[in-house]
C-alpha cells in the first residue's frame, strides 16, 4: 500500500482508486479478513471509502485496544452507522457518562443470582417449542431457535410475553441485518435514500410499536425486578426520570442483543453436530448419563462436553465475527501508528481460526478445550464476546441458555441436517445464515 506521510502504515491491500478495498470488502469479508492476515501479518492497513481502516490479528494487539488502551477508544462512526438507526443511544452505542448510567443500571438484571432465576424460564420456553416438534418433520431450525430466544428475553429480562408479536420482532429484526450488508450503504452517503435505509426505518417503526407497547404495560403494572421497570423508576444524576425513548432504546437494544446471538450460537451447533456425528454421539452420552428430565441449572457442572461443544462452535463460528474501534487520540501498535479519524477492526472469524492458537483450525473438535488447553491460551485467542470494559453484559446469560437449550433439545431429538444444504453466511453486526437452516427433528 503506499503512503504519502511521514509515518509508515502497515502493509496491506492496494484496492481502487477512491473506493480503495470497499468491494472486495463487502463482496466476503470472512475470505477479505481471512486473506488480509495470511498475506500482510498481524496488522494490516487498507483503506475504504469511509476512511483507512487497521485490521489487527494478533491477540496482544486486541487487548492493547479492547483492555489496556480502552479509554482511547470509542465503537466509532461505523458502528453507529450499522445500529444507531435501531438501537439508537442503547448500551451497544452509547459513550462515557451515558454509558456508564445506563450500564450500571441494567447491570443488576445481569448478576449471578439473577442469571439463576432464568434457568427455568429458559427450559420452559424450549419446552414450549419441542411440544411443537413432530417426529420426522422437518423445521426451520433458525427461525425456531431465533423464535424461542427472543420469548426467552421477554420474559427473563422484561417480565412480559411477546408471543403475539414474536413474528413482527422477528422479522423486523431479520429486515435490520439483511438491510445493513447492502453495497449501496457502503458506498453512498448517508443522506442519500435508499432502498435498504428505507428497510431500516420501516423496521424500526416496527419495532417500536411492540417496544412502546411493553413500555406502557410495565408502567401500569410496574415489576419489582424486570428492566423495563427499573428504568422508569431510574433518575439521573440531575434528578430527572429516563425519557421514554431512551427506555425504548435499551429495551431494543436488550432485546436484539439477548435473542441474536444465542441462537446464532445454537443454529451454528446444531450445524455442526449435524456434519460431525462422532461429536453429536459424545454429547448425547453425557446428556444420557447425567439427566434424569429436563436440564437445569445443577445440572451444568457435570455438562462439561455440552459447554466444550458451545465453546468451539463459538470459536469456529462466531456469531459476532468482528469488532470495531476508532481511537479518540493516536495509539502506537506494533511501531505503527493509528490515526484519530481511523477504524480499528478485530475479527474473531479470524483470531479463532489461526493455527497458531489452534490445532487443526478449521475442524470442529469440541475434545480441544481440555482446561490444559485453556491455560496455554493466549489471552483473547478467543474473545466471542469481546473484552474490557464494553465485553457484552450479557455473557453469563448467553453461555448459560446455550448450554441449558442445548442439551434439552438434544436430550429428546436427534438432528439431520437437509441434504444438499450449506452454510453461507452474510456478515452484518453478526455472522447469520443467509438462507434458512433446514433440520429434520426424530425423537429418541
């Protein structure tokens, strides 16, 4: 890549006059990023059309951004161009003293004591959705996995149920991510109206319907515990009750980021298991030698191959692929220096799939994640849920509905993959199947 000014950049990607690698960005980032770090090393500069971006690889670099330097770093003009439009000023975009309001108090819906009392919601929702299963149908198991964590959320985190309009999120939600890999958001300015912005705003009025209307319920009827009530009973330092948009944009946020990922997370298990029997085999003995029903949250310490499996279908397929920073003033990584104005991105996609952190890279062997091998680890080899201050709030909550999902699916059927389906991913926020997952479900 050349380089005018006094301060050398790393190597990198050529790309185009004035689009630079926009295109070859956009068409597939996983094989982008991917071909980026083979080529160039553990940090790679190139340069867009909203600016030069810093693709880091290396585990020590990450946690100089995400941990030691964090309060250099903001998510930056990118990050907000993907959600804000949804998510508006929620936890996920929010900076400084606002986040950290915000965040300290949702923050008690997330403690250890709390995360307990989901369990049971968790096993009930999945309980729900297996009692609609018939022995040898075939399901679309994405949207099945999507469906029941978003009732999952509701419930646990708002204390309301949204199955009347479980569909509209759903699909509002789907709209959001489909409309953000749109080439023309790329490259057209943000005034410019289009198509996919359009989907965007149509979405998010959705949305907001569902989102005011639970609002309204918790006021009439307040909870003692759930999020929604504990923002209207929440003041500022000045005094001052939170407005009704900044609870809907909590609420929003919570609820695109407690549901996406987790079933992400199972849909991409569930995938896995399918093309690997000898894992799905491994899980199924332990679910057999250790359950006497459904799961629950005693149960989790003798599940250790059921986590292995969550944790290495985490690792080869992230539900959130990369992260994005800009930094607020020059940082130096690695000798080079990162310029205010410049968007630092960290791709787990990446990071989890390099051989020198991981034997075997590409194979799904959940046998890998030995606590020997966890110790040799470098630090943030395996990040899927980011680190620092801004790690996701959510991880506790997250990590134990997987695991508790997991084996109550597995526990009463076994799944088989539709022949001549694949997995062709669409890198928005997350890493989603483009196309549905289909499964046909046999009762053991």
């Amino acid at each position: 890549m050349s380089d005018t000014s006094s301060s050398p950049k790393p190597p990198g990607p050529d790309g185009l006059p004035v689009l630079g690698s926009t295109l070859s960005m956009a068409r597939d980032p996983f094989a982008f990023m991917t071909e980026n770090a083979r080529e160039y090393g553990d940090i790679v500069a190139f340069d867009t059309v909203s600016g030069p971006m810093y693709q880091l690889n290396h585990p020590e670099y990450i946690e100089q951004v995400l941990v030691q330097n964090n309060q250099h770093y903001v998510k930056g003009e990118a990050f907000q161009r993907t959600l804000g439009p949804v998510t508006g000023n929620g936890i996920l975009n929010s900076e400084g003293a606002v986040w950290r309001r915000n965040r300290h108090m949702i923050q008690p819906a997330f403690n250890p004591e709390r995360i307990q009392e989901y369990a049971g919601m968790m096993t009930d929702a999945v309980a729900e959705t297996l009692d609609e299963w018939s022995d040898g149908e075939t399901r679309p198991f994405h949207e099945d996995m999507m469906e029941v964590t978003l009732r999952i959320v509701a419930r646990a985190l708002f204390g309301v149920d949204i199955e009347d309009h479980v569909e509209t999120v759903a699909q509002a939600l789907d709209d959001v991510m489909r409309a953000n890999e749109s080439l023309s958001r790329l490259v057209l300015p943000e005034w410019a109206p289009t198509p996919a912005r359009q989907r965007i705003e149509d979405a998010s009025e959705r949305l907001d319907e569902v989102v005011y209307e639970m609002i309204d319920e918790r006021r009439a009827n307040p909870g003692e515990r759930d999020v929604i009530s504990s923002l209207l009973d929440a003041t500022t330092e000045a005094g001052e009750g939170l407005t009704d948009e900044e609870i809907r944009d909590e609420v929003v946020t919570l609820l695109l980021a407690g549901h996406e990922t987790t079933a992400l997370s199972l849909t991409f298990t569930a995938y896995a298991l399918s093309k690997h029997p000898e894992a799905e085999a491994a899980l199924v003995e332990e679910l057999d030698a250790v359950l006497e029903g459904p799961p629950t949250m005693a149960d989790l310490p003798e599940l250790t191959d059921t986590e292995r499996v969550v944790k290495e279908s985490m690792r080869l397929y992230p539900p959130v692929p990369g992260i994005v920073r800009e930094p607020v003033k020059p940082d130096i990584i690695d000798g080079y220096e990162i310029p205010t104005g410049a968007t630092v991105q960290m791709n787990q996609w990446v990071v989890h799939r390099d051989e020198r952190w991981y034997d075997d890279p590409l194979a799904f062997r959940p046998e890998r994640w030995t606590d020997e091998m966890e110790e040799e680890l470098p630090k943030l080899a395996y990040f899927p849920f980011s680190a620092g201050p801004r790690r996701c709030i959510g991880d506790r909550f997250a990590m134990l509905e997987a695991r508790l999902l997991l084996a109550a699916i597995y526990r009463e059927f076994h799944l088989e993959l539709v022949p001549g389906t694949e997995l062709d991913l669409m890198a928005t926020v997350t890493a989603r199947p483009r196309d549905e997952i289909p499964m046909t479900v046999h009762r053991r």
